[in-house]
C-alpha cells in the first residue's frame, strides 16, 4: 500500500467511525423527546429541532449537540482524506 493510499485510507476511516457516532448519538437524542413529542414533530421541521427544549430534555439536547460535533468531524476527516489523496499523488 502507497503512503498516498494509506493515509487517506486511515483519515477516511475515522470519518467513518465519527459519522457513525454522530448517528448512534442522533438515535439516543431521540429517545430524549419530551413526552407528546412525536418523532415527526421533532425531525421534520424546518429548523430539523435544532436546540429546542420545548422538543428536548437536557439530556437529549447534550446528545444533539455530540452528533452535530461528530458530523462536523466526520465531515472534515473526509476532506482531509482528499487533501491527503491529492497531495500525495504528486
């Protein structure tokens, strides 16, 4: 495996791992709708529910915030894996 391949194989692979975590913690913040809350009020909104306590408990909205930092990440890891991509290949 060329350096080229394998660095932008490991950075590519923790934006996995990170989008991956970003949805298991999507899926509990879920589990935190406070109650009368139905999932399509809570998700098919324009603002997506976006730091709503009327939607949320605390603990829901603590989860909100780890999948956005994590899709963030996931997000960034994969361009990095680009850059890498390109960069090497010269």
């Amino acid at each position: 495996m060329t350096t080229q391949a394998g660095v932008a194989t490991v950075l590519s692979a923790a934006g996995v791992i990170a989008a991956a975590l970003a949805v298991a913690n999507e899926r509990r913040m879920q589990r935190h709708r406070l109650p009368g809350v139905s999932y399509a009020a809570a998700t098919f909104r324009r603002d997506g529910g976006w730091r709503r306590a009327d939607l949320f408990a605390p603990q829901g909205l603590e989860y909100q915030r780890r999948a956005a930092r994590l899709g963030l990440a996931a997000a960034v890891l994969w361009l990095l894996a680009l850059a890498a991509w390109v960069a090497l290949a010269a």
